[in-house]
C-alpha cells in the first residue's frame, strides 16, 4: 500500500459510495455512512419488508479519498455529536492509548442540555502517580479542542461482563474513583 491508510477498493462486482444523512452520495474524503451497491448484497432481513437488492447503506462511518479507496472509521453507534460536531469514540481511545499513561479506557457519551451530548472517558492509569492534568497536556497534543472530555473517571479497573464487554452504566455518572 506504500503507506496508503484505509481498507482499500471496492471488489471489481460491487460498488461502495459514502453518503449523508439523507441518503446523498458525499464528495472525496467527506465522512459519511458506507453504502454499498452490488450483486453480493443481501437480500434483506427475514420478515423486514425492505429490500437490500440494489443497495445498502451500513452502520459504519468512512470515508473515500479521491482514489476511491475506503476508510472505516468505526461504527456510528460509537460516534457522538457534542455541540454539533461528530466524535469517534473509538478514536478518543485510540489516543489515550496512545499516551503510554492507561492501562484502559471507554470513552462515552452523556446526555447534556447544553451541548446535547457531553464526552466522557473512564480510564486506568498504568500506575498512581498519573494525573488527570499529565493526561490533558498530552491529549492536547492529538486530539482537537472538541474531542477533550468534559466528564472524566478514573478507576482501578473498568468493569466488565464475562464476555469482556464494557458495563457503562457502572461508571457514567461516576466522578471520581
């Protein structure tokens, strides 16, 4: 890929565009919904009335650069609007990752008034004397002004079902450990 990111192009049989909220195909590089259009898409769903046939517009957000290749930028499930601006939470994750100062994190979002969704983040740090300030002056080295968190939660350990899978509503809400 010669340092190309993303998954790629679509398979000679099928199509892929990314489109808007009202089902308008968007321009290079404009993050959208993934439509596909193919003979290889399914039918439908069994007892769903909508027909898949020519097309289906998934649950993931991405993008297209002026070469068609495709991003997936995660699930739009995982995608929350706080003052109007879109943010990736698996995203928020990945950089707080990348700060070497978590041993875990979920980022999440809170109902808000003012900014309709507010941006949390429980995370653990790799040892005590990590600080909520250490965190914020390396996160403001990647990640815009917007996708700082407005709620943060730390804590020993997140918890989590037997399958590994997050229990959020253990700590929304929760402000310190």
């Amino acid at each position: 890929l010669r340092g190309v990111c993303g998954q790629g192009k679509q398979l000679p049989h099928a199509q892929i565009g990314i489109v808007d909220e009202e089902g308008r195909m968007l321009a290079a590089n404009e993050e959208g919904r993934i439509k596909i259009f193919g003979t290889s898409v399914c039918r439908g769903y069994w007892g769903d009335k909508e027909d898949f046939s020519k097309s289906l517009v998934t649950g993931d957000l991405g993008k297209m650069d002026a070469m068609e290749r495709l991003t997936v930028l995660g699930r739009l499930d995982r995608v929350v609007i706080s003052g109007g601006e879109k943010i990736n939470l698996r995203e928020v994750e990945i950089v707080f990752e990348g700060t070497g100062l978590v041993s875990d994190v979920a980022a999440f979002g809170v109902e808000d008034r003012e900014w309709g969704t507010r941006l949390g983040v429980a995370y653990v740090p790799v040892d005590t004397a990590v600080s909520e300030e250490a965190l914020q002056e390396r996160l403001r080295e990647t990640l815009a002004s917007y996708k700082m968190p407005k709620q943060w939660v730390r804590l020993g350990r997140l918890p989590r079902n037997e399958a590994g899978k997050l229990r959020v509503e253990e700590f929304v809400g929760v402000n310190s450990e």
